[in-house]
C-alpha cells in the first residue's frame, strides 16, 4: 500500500468506536503473520486436477492435457508431440 493509502485507512479505523476486545482483535489481525505457502507433492498436484478435470480427466485427452500442464514451464518439453 502506498502511504496515502496507509494514511487513509489510519484515519478510518481511528474514527471508528470500537471496544477493547474489538481493538486487541483488530491488532492481533493487522499484525498477524502472512502464512508460508507450502507445497504440493506430484500427487496432490494430480489428484487436484483431476478432483477438478471430473470425468473428462478419465480420457486419453485429459491424461496428454494433464502432462501438458506438469510440463508447461519446462523449457526442453514439446507440447505437441509430448516429448520431454
């Protein structure tokens, strides 16, 4: 956020009535830590893909699709003959 928007968003939340309990939460919220962002193993990847592909994951296009996209920021994979 830039400052202005800082300073704005300040001004608003101190013309606001708000309680103590409603202040702690407040604080506790604004100063929370951002939540580290793990990562998924090949077969969560997959089985993400196909919990959202459906039924069409269950054809011979949705297996070269779903290859497709495990590859797409490979440099040496060809999307077109499936080769890597």
């Amino acid at each position: 956020m830039t400052t202005f928007a800082l300073n704005n968003l300040w001004a608003y939340l101190q013309g606001l009535s708000l309680s103590q309990s409603e202040r702690e939460w407040l604080a506790n919220k604004l100063i929370m830590p951002k939540e580290a962002k793990t990562e998924l193993s090949a077969e969560e990847k997959k089985a993400r893909f196909l919990r959202l592909a459906g039924i069409w994951s269950e054809t011979e296009e949705g297996e070269e699709y779903y290859q497709m996209m495990k590859h797409r920021n490979d440099d040496s994979y060809c999307s077109y003959c499936g080769l890597g």
